[in-house]
C-alpha cells in the first residue's frame, strides 16, 4: 500500500512503512521467484532492509536468459499467470527485448507514483496534455499516459508519426502541455517550418514540457534552446526503468535535479560500476543505481543493476518541500566511453554541445572499433545559417577542460543528423574492418 503524498513524508514514518513493506515482499519473492532463489544459493533474504547488500546483485542479462529459459515472462513471474493485467515488450535497442507484466495493482502504483513525478512538474486539472510516444507494445505509451491521467490533466492520446496532424490538434484542441521525448521537438519544428508558413512552434501556446527517455535535462543548458523556441516550461519529468518501473523520479518546478517519487515502492542503493560493491548513501557519491521492488506482484526483483549511472545530490528537505532522496543522472554504464582511462558520457558533451549558440544542438559520438580510445570523435551540427568558423577548437577545448578528455569534433550542416519520435542514439558504434 502506497503512502499519501509519500515524497513529502517524514523519514521515520517512510522507515517503519518501508520495512513492513519489506518484510511482506521477502516472504513473497523466497516463495514465489525460482530465479531469484538460484540467484541467493544458500542465503536467505534478510529481514531487515539495511542488510539488503548482504544479497547478490542481478542483471539484466540475468533476465534475459530467464526468459529465454522460460518464455514468455521468464522464472521471476511471481504471480500467477491469471493475474497479469497488461503486457509490454522493451525496444530491444541494447539486446533481445524483454516481455513486461503487470497486475492490476503494479499498475495502480506505477500510476500513482509517476503522476507524482508529473505533478511535480506542474501538470495537473486544467491541463489538457498530448501524449507522444509510441502507444504500441512500448511502456512509454499506455502505462505512461496512465501517470499523465492520475495528475487529473485530461490526456490526448496521440502517439508518433504524422506531425501535420499533430500540430493542428494542438491548436484546434487549445493543448497546454506536451509529453514526448526531448528530440521530438526538432521533429516538429521542421514540420511547422515545411507546412506552416509563417507559424511559430511559440505560436500553438504549449505551456509546459513533459519529457523523459533520454538523460541531460536536468542540465539547464538542454532547457534552454526549447524553452526559447516554444515559450514553454520544461522539465525531466519522466525518469524510470522499465524492467522496474516506467517512471519513478521527476524534476520540481524549484529543482534541477530529479526528485526520487517511490521511497513507499523502491529502495535505492548506489554500487560501484566495476566491482559492484556497495557505496555510502550519502550526497555527492556517484555509482550505478540498484533498485529493489518493496511491493510488486508480477516480476519482483531485488538488488537489480539498472545500468544507470547517477550522483546523489540532496538527501534533506528541498526548497519544494520534498523530502526524498535528488540526484542527476550521469550516463548509462553501456554508454560510457573510456579515453585513455577517463570515464566519458554522452550528457557530458551534451552539456558543452548545448552552450554553443553555434551548434543545433544535434550530436553524436562516433566509434570505430571496440576501443581503447585516445579521443572522442564527436559530430557536432550546426545551427541553421551558421558557418564553420573556429567552433570545432572552442569545442574541443571546452571538453578537454570540462571532461578532461581529448575531443576530435566534426562540424556538419544543420540537418545532416537524423530527427527521431522516439529515444536518440547518442553514441554509435561501428565495428572497424
């Protein structure tokens, strides 16, 4: 059972419920998850939550092979099949794609906990907000449009692809908001600017910016050029993992940083990348972000490696009165790139790439081969009418002092780099023949 307004609440009341939460949970995942159980061996689960890092981590590869073992929902189906309520497959874009179930009840919490982080945001009644990402077997379109509706905003369920449309129901519907992908913008305003003569996207009266799926929106620099553009605010307010839950953490209308909205769902821990080891929980630390399901019928999962690299970044109350955990995402661990030894993110050059009123914004990290590395090929466009000039040298240096890596930039035409729907591919990789 979910705690009202839980990311407002006391530590000590969140403590005792999370632990009976636990409690609860343990019981049910020994019983009822054979991977689980395989995974601990001989261990028993620990009663006591804070000796949670006493279990093995899993993985995604773990689940993986579960579900190659044992199709469709893999040996961690806790539940009993009669009790699964919907069904969502992943996009597979970093392996095999994995088949997603939920009861009735995972999905009531995951749209209760995610509409927390829209909330926080500043979606809410009086909003009427148009949904863009692919309704199909995608987690970010149903159960995502399920968090919009629990703000009480009222929801158009549009979906991808046809953007002429998109922009006159906008307009004819009198939309406030817009929930999509941080690309997705780039993509309409070509549309507006090939099929609506002398329309401005400031001119369809967005208000607010609701986006998730890609990391860097809590650098204000990535805020800034939609914010000019569209006359809207924006704000990361969609920041999850699907194998655990599809939105779990938001910006506030105050902070930069995410907001964790699930201490009454998840418990958090942070690990070291390489080695797995557990790191203090404390502000500044920065490792891999591990997440255990407290209440969860359908595919439980205890000490799983999300991939995702994050920095805590505030564990008091915070000016919007917030009482959980903040923090920024760094990179996911399978886009990091090592040069010469040092630890490079796409957000990272994302960050440098959006301060230069040169460049589009539009980039992507180029590589040959497995490595190692000794720079970073980066292609960076450049802004509509804009020439080359010495942006390519400014850009290298700002990465050298920022990131403290060696940068080879390409500077391409606006337009030479692909606009897409859905997540964009930052770092590409190409096997060298």
């Amino acid at each position: 059972m979910l705690v009202e307004r839980a990311d407002f609440a006391e530590p000590t009341v969140l403590a005792a419920h999370r632990q009976r939460c636990w409690e609860a949970q343990r019981d049910y995942v020994a019983t009822r998850s054979p991977l689980l159980r395989r995974v601990w061996g001989d261990r028993q689960p620990p009663r006591r939550l804070e000796a949670l890092a006493e279990l093995p981590l899993i993985d995604k590869e773990m689940l993986r092979a579960s579900q190659n073992a044992h199709p469709p929902f893999g040996d961690y189906l806790a539940a009993a099949a009669t009790s699964i309520a919907r069904i969502h497959r992943t996009s597979g874009t970093t392996g095999t794609a994995m088949n997603l179930a939920l009861s009735a009840r995972d999905a009531e919490t995951t749209a209760r906990i995610g509409a927390r982080a829209q909330s926080a945001s500043g979606l809410g009644p009086g909003h009427r907000v148009v949904h863009c990402l692919n309704y199909r077997l995608w987690m970010g379109g149903y159960t995502d449009h399920a968090t919009l509706e629990a703000t009480g905003a009222a929801v158009v369920p549009f979906g991808v692809g046809d953007t002429q449309l998109l922009v006159r129901t906008i307009r004819e519907l009198t939309i406030t908001a817009i929930s999509c992908t941080p690309s997705y913008p780039t993509v309409l305003e070509r549309a507006i600017a090939e099929h609506f003569p002398g329309l401005k996207p400031r001119d369809l009266g967005l208000k607010l910016g609701l986006f998730g799926g890609e990391a860097g929106l809590d650098d204000p620099h990535l805020r800034r050029r939609p914010e000019s553009v569209w006359g809207m605010q924006v704000r990361n307010s969609n920041y999850g993992v699907t194998d655990v839950m599809c939105n779990f953490a938001g910006q506030s209308e105050l902070d930069d940083d995410l907001h964790f909205m699930a201490p009454d769902a998840l418990h958090a821990e942070l690990v070291a990348p390489e080695s797995g080891a557990t790191l203090p929980w404390r502000e500044g630390e920065s490792g891999e972000l591990v997440l255990t399901h407290l209440e969860r019928d359908c595919q439980p999962l205890v000490r799983f490696r999300t991939g995702d690299i994050v920095t805590l970044t505030g564990l008091g109350r915070a000016r919007c009165g917030r009482t959980t955990p903040r923090f920024r995402v760094v990179g996911r661990s399978d886009d990091m790139v090592v040069v010469r030894g040092i630890n490079a993110f796409p957000v990272q050059v994302a960050a440098v790439i959006n301060r230069h009123a040169a460049l589009s914004g539009e980039y992507r990290i180029v590589l040959a081969g497995p490595g190692p590395y000794d720079a970073l090929p980066i292609e960076a466009e450049l802004a509509q009418g804009v020439d080359a000039g010495v942006v390519a040298g400014a850009i290298e240096a700002a990465i050298k002092r920022e990131i403290g890596v060696t940068a080879r930039v390409t500077l391409v035409p606006f337009g030479t780099l692909p606009r897409t729907e859905g997540k964009t591919r930052r770092v590409v990789r190409r096997d060298r023949r």
